[in-house]
C-alpha cells in the first residue's frame, strides 16, 4: 500500500484536492470530528499520514511515507534526503527579512553586525546572512517570531509571509525576500527507484493535475 | 515595568490564577477574543507576554521578561540560562519511554541496540538513553510522536504523559520514566541580582500562594 505524509494545517485542503485530481480520495481527513492520523482511502490502494508541516520530510526520509506533500520552506530548512517531485503550485508564500516599520532599515544589507535576529527557520536565515556576509546572532523561535522586534530582543526576524497582515499589525515591514515558497510533492527516493510504476503513475497524474491547475490560475 | 512570559496552552489558566493570588492580574490574557501578544495588568506595574511554551525560557534568558512561567520538561530541554525560582506544583506529567503494548519491553534496558527512538524532546532522551548506556537513534518530531511505532519508524518514544489517554488509545504503554514535570516560575539571572525588592516581592508571594495551593490539593 501507498502511504502519503500530508501537513495538517493551511496546504491540508488543497493537497486533498491535487490527489482527488490524481484519483486518490483522501477526503476522510477533512473531516472535523476525526482523530485518527492513519486513514485508508476508499479504495484501499493508499492511505494517509496525518502529520505535522515539519515532520512530513522526516516521515518520507525513512521511507514510512512514500509520498508527501510539504512546502518548500520547510524543505529547505531540514534538508532531508527526500526527492522534490512536482511543484504543486499552491500554499504560495514567501521567506522574508523584516523589520520594525520605525526602524528606517531598507535591505538586509543595513542591519548592525552582530545584531539578533529572531526566526523559526534559522537554517535558511544562517544560509542568507552567510551569503550576504553578515554575522547576525540567531535566535530561535517556536511561534509569534514578531514578539522579537516588538519586545527589542531582536533587530529582524526572517519568517512566511502571505498577505503581510501579520506584519502590518505588529508594525514590522518586509524588507527582503530570501525565497519564494509553494507547495511540494515529495518521494523517499529508493521508493522512487525501486518503482513498479504505481508511483510513477501518480506522481504523473499529481504533474499533470498541477499543470491543469496551474493555466487555470 | 515588569514583563512576564506567559506560555500558551495547558498553563495559562492555572498561571493566571497563581499570578493573581500573588497581587498581579493577568486575567486579560484569558479572554478568547484577545489577538495581543503583550497585554498590560490593569494595575500597570507588569505585563504579560503571550508566548509558545518553548520560547518562554528564550524570553526569560534574553532578559525580555523578567520572570516566566513554563514547565520543568521545557527548562530540562532547552537548558537555557535562567533561574528556576518556584515549583508551582501545577501541569503535573512525566516525561516516559513507551513502546507498542503488544512489543513486550517491561523498562527501556530492554530496547535493542541502535533502535529508532522518536521524540519531540530529543535532549532530554539523549541524556537519558546515554546514562543507560544504550545506544539508540533519535528521530526528532514535532508532534504526534505516538505515530513512531504505529508507522514502524521507531521501537519507542519519550514523551510527555498526563492522563495517558493518547498512549491507550494508540496502543502504547509507558515503561520508564525520565522524569516528573511541573510548571515553574523562573527569572532572569541578572534582573533578581539587580532587583530593588521589586521582582523579590512577587516570587515571594508566588512562593507563598504555592505553599497554600499544595496544602489544599
């Protein structure tokens, strides 16, 4: 049988769909009054892993999940040998430096050496401020990463931004994106190797669905 | 003014009660329709910050708050430099090896060498498995760790048990503890060195009104 890693959470709804559009019903784990976290699909050729966003790539890495759906910012931030299938369009966002609106920073580049910088994706913010040859002090945050500059612990903070409500509530401004973020198929790649074609079919199907969806849009 | 991080979730309530009993109401935080992170006491001499569990000690050791309340399994992982000043007595659980019911381990010795050992709070089960001197492979998770052994990932997890209601109804059963949790109060280090009896006074009385809580339960 097929397991498939899927994040609870914002990219829950649309990755349903894709795999509807690919011809497996996942539809049970949009039910509200469901706990389980394993759930069969009606016809039984697959079944769903109900997991967290961040544990999507560990659940595929050691093969529990064969396929999984995640975004890439979370892909870029664990750096798990999972294979990037198919980009499936959706759950656009993007990573983004920002800063207190007052503070008259215009590009990361203007940030103190040796300031802080609060994020929950501190991976992908040491990568960026390597690159830019800015030694920043990293702070690691679980949530509310905009408390950082709001409460003076930190100068920036690099997080997802979507609409930018979030930021323009708390005063913060977006002054640089690191990367932009959407929606990934991901395959355990000796699953991928070893094949019988019943991945291949579906991971063909999910490729033609998001490039179905992707004129639509 | 004093700042206090306040961590979301299971301890909110019970932490609000205690501030209250010590002289500072922070009852605002409970309202359901609040969206503020950071909410002052009405009497203004605090105020509240409204954080993830695993960020108060971040708040607290950066000195961003003078005081938080957060449990003794979040300090014991995170081992960040702040001062455990009161045992609150509440959030009551321990943190437990449990394995597949129908596995037949009895204590974690019985693990075999170089299993998978799925956590939320890899620290702490690395210093555990390490004084027993079994060699185990951690896979860190950030939530429904029961899944692990239902997936195969893992012989075992460590994890949080209060009720154990999620281990029964995942068919798991815990065999060892690591240790009992509780919430905590704790400061930052230098604000208690250089406090003029401000910060003295309200541990005191979180100290007092815990004594009281433990003789009543």
């Amino acid at each position: 049988m097929i397991t498939v890693a899927l994040a609870k959470g914002a990219l829950l709804k649309d990755s349903v769909a894709r795999f509807a559009a690919a011809g497996l019903d996942f539809s049970a784990v949009l039910d509200k009054n469901n706990r389980q976290l394993m759930l069969p699909t009606p016809c039984g050729r697959a079944r769903a892993l109900l997991v967290r966003n961040g544990d999507v790539p560990t659940y595929v890495a050691y093969g529990q999940a064969q396929l999984g759906v995640v975004g890439f910012d979370v892909l870029n931030e664990h750096q798990l040998p999972v294979a990037q299938l198919v980009d499936l369009g959706f759950g656009g966002c993007r990573m983004a430096v920002a800063v207190k609106e007052s503070s008259g920073y215009k590009r990361a580049a203007d940030l103190p050496p040796h300031c802080r910088v609060a994020s929950k994706f501190t991976h992908s913010a040491r990568s960026f401020f390597n690159a830019l040859d800015l030694p920043v002090e990293l702070v690691h945050l679980n949530g509310s990463v905009e408390l950082g500059p709001i409460t003076g612990m930190s100068e920036a903070i690099v997080d997802l931004v979507a609409t930018g409500r979030t930021l323009r509530e708390n005063g913060l401004v977006a002054i640089e994106d690191l990367f932009h973020s959407t929606a990934r198929l991901v395959g355990h790649p000796l699953a991928m190797r070893l094949d019988q074609g019943e991945l291949r079919e579906i991971v063909d199907a999910m490729r033609q669905a998001s490039a179905i969806a992707l004129e639509v849009a």
